[in-house]
C-alpha cells in the first residue's frame, strides 16, 4: 500500500529500507484518487518505534492512506523529542472539526492505574465520544482496547497476579466475519500487560462478539456490532524484537521480570528471536482495512 507520510518523518526512512512502498506529499498530489484518511492516537512513550510498527502494518493493501499522527495535549511524554512531536504530530483540538475513515488508538504503558487516575483520561473520552460520528472504523489495540471497551461498554480491566508476557498461541471462533478472514485456526500473537478483560462481562453484552482468544491469553479480538468499534488486546503491530527490549529494559531498572514466554529460542536472551506473528497481524490490519474503512466509508467524508 502507498502510505503517505510527512516527507521528513523518520519512520518513512525506515520502511523505506524495508522496501516498503512509502508516499510523501510531493507525489500524493498527482494521484487522482482519494486516500483514505486515517488518524493514529500514539499513547506510547517511544513514539517513533510505535510510528515504524503501525505504518508497516498498514502497508499490505493496494489502496493509499493519508497518515495523520495525533499526540494528546494533556500530557506530553518524555520519551519523544518535542522536536519531533512538534514537526510530525497534531492535537486533537486540530482535527477535532475533520472526519477520518479509520482511527487507530494505541496502547499505552498505564493499564495498573485506574482509568481515572490517567492523566489524559479525560481528553481520550472526548476522542472515544468523537469517534462516534467523525470516524467509520476506530481499531483499539491493548490498554486502548480495555479503554474503549470500559468507556462504550462499562467493562472493567482486571489486574493479574503476573505481567502476561510474551508470544501465545489464539484460537479463531468466528471465521465467518471478514476481520479474520484467511486466518489460520491457530496463530500466534504477542503480549505484553499486567491488566486483562473478563469474556464472561464481553458475552454478556449482545453488541460484542469475541473473535479471537487464548487459553493463555484470554480474549484477544473483540468487534463491535458491524465493525464501527474493534479491540484488540495484545500487540500483533510489535517488531520482532520489541518484546527484547522490554525485557532488557526492565532487567537494567531491577524489576523483578520473567523471561517472555514462548519467544527466545530455548530461553537464551542472546539468540535473535523467531518472528511467528507477522503474517496475522498483516491480515488483520489488511482486513480491517478492506473490510470496515474502504468497504463502508463515505467517498466525500
């Protein structure tokens, strides 16, 4: 997929290396086609890394997105350049008056505090609110899931007793519905999280149909009615070596961390991890795209 980024965005160099077909403004103009538009509400703290994973996973379709970064304005992070978010990024108050085909919220490293104890949980309602009627399609990934989950739904995270922590393997039990279509019966997916979502709370609301879960896991794909909401609990967007640096990182601070599970070959820290999820995550993101943003969005948004 052409994706159309700022023609200075970092991350466009990066996939660029990857041979991944990468469009800036210069030569967007001169297709005469319209793009979809689509916003990324980046809630993690290493922004850029977040910007590579997501772009590459948008980047399996024919079709060419318009890629609009949005950072939250009631909290800026420290682990990105302000430079960087000042040049790449806007707020919400600058697009709150556009529509989107697509949103994508991220998740972000805060899911041990309660929903009201973010400091940005505030703005992130008035976004969820707006998404309702300025987006076709919003996809919510891990903490962003339990978020939209609980402010659409009333559905609470649970704390777990350990950090669910690694690569597991996911059971699809409805293939009929086009966001899962070509998945295989089993695949795999990582994770990385202290927080979980009860099935038991998700099957008992009738607008909620569970996709994809885990024995291990838990509930893994949640869609919503016909597809306006998605959440997905876990990281199918990571790099194959994202969970690597979680896990060094954590052993540098000296918190108590166990290895990811099913992920270092062998348990050795040093051997260059298997990639085993990419080719589901691509289908995922290319679903949902196909199927519930260019299928259904409006052509004059």
């Amino acid at each position: 997929m052409p994706i159309k980024v700022q023609s200075e965005l970092p991350a466009k160099r990066v996939l660029e290396d990857e041979n991944i077909f990468i469009m800036d403004e210069t030569r967007a103009i001169h297709q005469d086609i319209r793009p979809l538009r689509i916003a990324i509400l980046n809630l993690m703290p290493l922004k850029e890394d977040t910007e590579v994973q997501i772009l590459r996973s948008l980047s399996n379709t024919p079709l060419q997105v318009d890629v609009t970064l949005l950072a939250t304005a009631s909290y800026v992070g420290k682990n990105t350049a302000s430079s960087h978010l000042d040049q790449f990024y806007l707020t919400f108050d600058e697009v709150k008056h556009l529509k989107f085909d697509g949103l994508i919220i991220t998740g972000a490293p805060v899911e041990q505090m309660e929903f009201e104890e973010v400091t940005y949980w505030e703005e992130l309602k008035i976004i969820m609110e707006w998404s309702k009627t300025h987006v076709t399609s919003t996809f919510h990934i891990c903490w962003g899931a339990q978020a939209g989950l609980y402010y659409h739904f009333g559905i609470p995270k649970i704390n777990l007793k350990d950090k669910l922590f690694g690569v597991y393997p996911h059971h699809v039990l409805n293939r009929k519905i086009p966001l899962v279509r070509g998945f295989d019966d089993v695949f795999l997916a990582p994770h990385s999280r202290y927080t979980t979502v009860s099935k038991e709370e998700i099957v008992k609301n009738p607008e909620l149909t569970i996709l994809a879960e885990s024995k291990e896991a838990g509930v893994f794909i949640v869609i919503a009615g016909d597809g306006k909401q998605i959440f997905v609990t876990g990281h199918p967007e990571y790099d194959r070596i994202t969970l690597d640096k979680e896990y060094k990182r954590d052993v540098d601070k000296g918190l108590e961390i166990e290895l990811p599970e099913n992920y270092y070959p062998d348990g050795l820290t040093y051997v260059r991890p298997e990639l085993t999820w990419r080719a589901h995550a691509n289908a995922l993101y290319t679903n949902w795209l196909n199927y519930y943003v260019y299928q259904v969005t409006p052509y004059e948004l």
